[in-house]
C-alpha cells in the first residue's frame, strides 16, 4: 500500500467515525475541556480504532481514556493489556484512567452468586464506566462495538428467542453511551490500523467456544459466509425494520401506560388490547415497579389465560400480580421477603439461581450442587424418605432456571430437532389428565432477552411411575 493509498484510507476511515458520532446525536462542538468525551479502551483492535481516529478528530484535552482490568485472565495478559492502553495514551499525549478488578473476583463472585463470568464482567465495568461519566463529567463515553458486534448480537438473540425489542439489536446511543463504530467492519478497522502502523492486543478467550459470542463467531459466521452471500446484509436490514416497528410499539405503549394507575390497570381494557400490545404493557408495569429481575414469558402467557376468569392470583420471586372482577394488579414486594414459588391453582413454579438451593415438593427433594462450570448446576431430584445419595433424576442445566408445572403450548425438542407437543407426550406416556399437573417442566432463562424464557429444558415424569424427557446440551 503505497502512503497516498494509506492516507486516503485513514482519512476516509475518521470520516466514518465522526459520521458515527454524528449518527449517536453528538456534535463535536459540544466536546469541551470541561465536558470532554470518554473512550473505552480494551487494548483490542476495534476500541484501539477508535482511539486512534478520535485522537485525530480532537485535540487530547478534550478526551479522557478508560481501561478495565477485570482479572479473569492471568495477570500477566490481564495486567498487560491495561499496560498497553496506558502507553498508548501516554505516546497521544491522552489522560487515562484505569479500573482494576481485584484478581479471581468475578470468577469467586459467579460461583457465588450462580451468575455468568460474562454478565457479571459486563456489570463491574459498566459501574466503572458510569462512575467514570460521573467523575470527569463527560459529554459522552465512546464504546468500540463494531458491525460484526451488532450482526453476531442479532444472530445470537435469533438463536435465543428473543421478542421484536432484541432484533433491534445494540442501539447507537443509551444515554452517554454512544457507539460510532456501528457502522464499521472489523475488516475496516483491522484495515485502519495497519495503515497506521499500529499494534493491537489479542484476548485469549476469543477463540474459547464456551461463550456463546464465540461460538457464534468461530463457528457459525464462517457457515454462513461461504454458503449465505448477503446475509450480514439482510440480517442488518431487517434489525432497522424490526427496531422501527418497536419504536410504533414502544411509544403506542407509553400512550397506554400513560391511562393506567401505577399498579392496576382496567382488567376489560387490558383483554381488549392485541397480545403484543398487551404483553409490553404488562413488563412496563413491572419497570414502573421496579422489577429488576427476569419474568419468564410462560407466566405471562398464564396471565393471558385469565381473560375469562373471575378471580386469579400469581406470585413470582417478589412480584403478585392478581386479577379480580375489576382490574389486573401489580404489587412488588421487598426483594428479602422470601418470596420466592408462583402458585397456580392446579401448578408449582420454583426459582433456581445457585449452588445449594433445595426445596421440597410433595414426596421429593429438589436441591442444586455446583458444577466444574461456572455457568452450570447439577439438578438433583429425590425422593425425601430415601437417603439423599440414592439420586433418582440427576443432570446439568445452565443457571438461573424454573421448575414449574406445564403451560399450554408447552413442547420439548426431538433427536431430529423439531419438537413434540407435551400433550402429545403425556398421551405417549399415558399419564391421566389429574396426574398432569404434577409433571415438573425445567426451562432455562435466555441471557440477552432477560423477560423471557427458552423452550423448556426437560420434563420429568419418572416420579409418576413414567419417563422422562432430557434435551441434551448438543440438541440447544
């Protein structure tokens, strides 16, 4: 590449950028000494990229740099990393501030909690990031997702489930969040800094399967190039599409909402709406309330079920939510009030969020122990006359997940992939309709779309003198 071809790639990289800055509403003219504007520095190419074309577009006093050490990785990749942001900060003459992670914390805080490295990673440094904002009041904070972040989220959130407001996929701008690289590819930005002559940090994790980022990208990404032409092209397409139509959703819902009480709604009303009307008015209610947690999208379908009924009640971990001859009600309880089983009329629904949760159900135990995972628990079921040892029903499921009686419209995945109605299963088994609502369905939470559930994991029957039903971990 000769330096003519160089430059014009550089510059025509850094108009990019600040078009991406314009895009997430911010003008440079609002960058200040006083109200500078942030980066988020990884050491990786695409936050490198940035850096370096921010550093072109504005002079150092108006940018402050941060890096996060999350101490997963070994100290000496971890530590380095944040070493090399440094001293590129230091040649741009650049302020730059970094948050270290106390080593094995988040690692030591998963097995703990029951929570994904990943989660809780992303929870420490977006309170690094916020304090950061606080501190050196800033206009903005710059992140470095790219195009091939957005299309690999859209994948991923596809392959979990997720409603309208998840293929939207990462937004530009979320308050001072701002993402100018969105409309960049990777291919670009690897582009951008060898025609600068500048080095990047390489994660080691990247290549670990284990994520399911990873294994979208290692091995999915790579299916669909050779054999899909034009695919990151339509999935982005319709992500624009799909975050049009939630925008007519969201602001239809907020004109709802805006008619309600805080905690009550007209129970007519309700009933009269369009299920995709009525189910984001139902999770508006519970963020008015302060429900920070996940509400699986089968008790929400229970809801639906009520429009004939004349009284009905569901408890969810520290959420009621009950219907009379007037109105469907809210009520959010203190987090520490042991709330913690829904309680149908003829149905059970039990949380599980970590290693060492037990709860007895009829005739059985029901207990988690910990795995060689951080992501995963052992489900052990039990009769309680037994000793605890002589395990009936035993294997692993990712965390957190429910226990609960079936739903109508309940299926589980088959050898061949597709799936089986339980009614058609409990037929098979000859289970009694009486007997039905004893069966204990496990269903795991989907990671990217916290409201609702995945397909459920397993049905067990075997304590009913039938069979049971174990999706295995290469059928998800």
């Amino acid at each position: 590449m000769s330096l003519a071809e160089s430059g014009l790639l550089t510059s025509q990289f850094e108009k990019k950028v600040l078009s991406g800055l314009l895009s997430c509403g911010l003008s440079p003219a609002s960058v200040s000494e006083t109200s500078p504007l942030g980066i988020a520095v990884s050491g990786g190419a695409d936050s490198v990229s940035l850096l370096i074309s921010l550093s072109s577009i504005f002079k150092p006093a108006l940018l402050r740099v941060i890096t996060v050490d999350h101490g997963i990785r070994s100290e000496e990749e971890s530590g380095g990393d944040a070493r090399f942001v440094q001293n590129l900060c230091e040649k741009l003459n650049l302020s730059c501030f970094i948050e270290r992670i106390e080593y094995g914390k988040i690692e030591n805080d998963s097995r703990m909690e029951g929570l994904s490295i990943e989660s809780l990673a992303r929870d420490f440094r977006y309170r690094a990031f916020e304090s950061f904002i606080k501190n050196e009041n800033l206009c903005a904070l710059a992140l470095a997702h790219n195009q091939n972040d957005q299309t690999e989220t859209l994948l991923m959130r596809f392959l979990q489930g997720s409603s309208l407001e998840g293929l939207g996929g990462i937004k530009k701008a979320r308050g001072k969040f701002i993402r100018p690289l969105l409309g960049i590819s990777r291919e670009q930005i690897e582009s951008y800094l060898k025609a600068k002559s500048q080095g990047w940090r390489t994660d080691s994790t990247n290549s670990d399967t284990t994520y399911l980022r990873n294994k979208v990208r290692n091995l999915l990404v790579p299916v669909l190039n050779e054999h899909f032409s034009g695919w990151e092209k339509a999935l982005l397409s319709g992500s624009r599409k799909a975050l049009a139509d939630e925008d007519y959703f969201k602001s239809e819902t907020e004109g709802l909402s805006a008619r309600c009480d805080v905690n009550k709604i007209d129970r007519c009303f309700f009933y009269s709406l369009h299920d995709a009307l009525k189910r984001r008015l139902f999770f508006s209610f519970l963020n008015r309330l302060g429900f920070g947690g996940r509400f699986p999208f089968s008790v929400f379908e229970e809801v639906l079920s009520w429009e004939k009924e004349e009284k009905r009640e569901i408890v969810f971990e520290n959420v009621l939510v009950s219907l009379d001859s007037d109105f469907l009600s809210f009520s959010v309880f203190p987090e520490n009030a042991g709330q913690k089983t829904l309680t149908l009329e003829n149905g059970f629904f039990f949380v599980f969020n970590k290693s060492g949760e037990l709860v007895e159900f009829d005739d059985l135990l029901i207990q988690t122990e910990s795995s060689d995972s951080e992501k995963r628990l052992r489900l052990v079921i039990s009769k309680k006359e037994e000793n605890i040892s002589e395990k009936r029903v035993s294997f692993y499921v990712n965390s957190p997940f429910v226990i609960r009686s079936s739903l109508p419209g309940d299926s589980v995945l088959t050898a061949d992939g597709k799936k089986k109605n339980l009614s058609d299963l409990f037929n098979d088994w000859n289970i009694p309709p009486a007997m039905r609502c004893r069966v204990m369905v496990v269903e795991e939470f989907s990671p990217s779309s916290p409201n609702e559930c995945l397909f459920p994991r397993a049905v067990l029957a075997s304590f009913l003198g039938a069979k049971n039903w174990i999706v295995e971990d290469s059928k998800l």
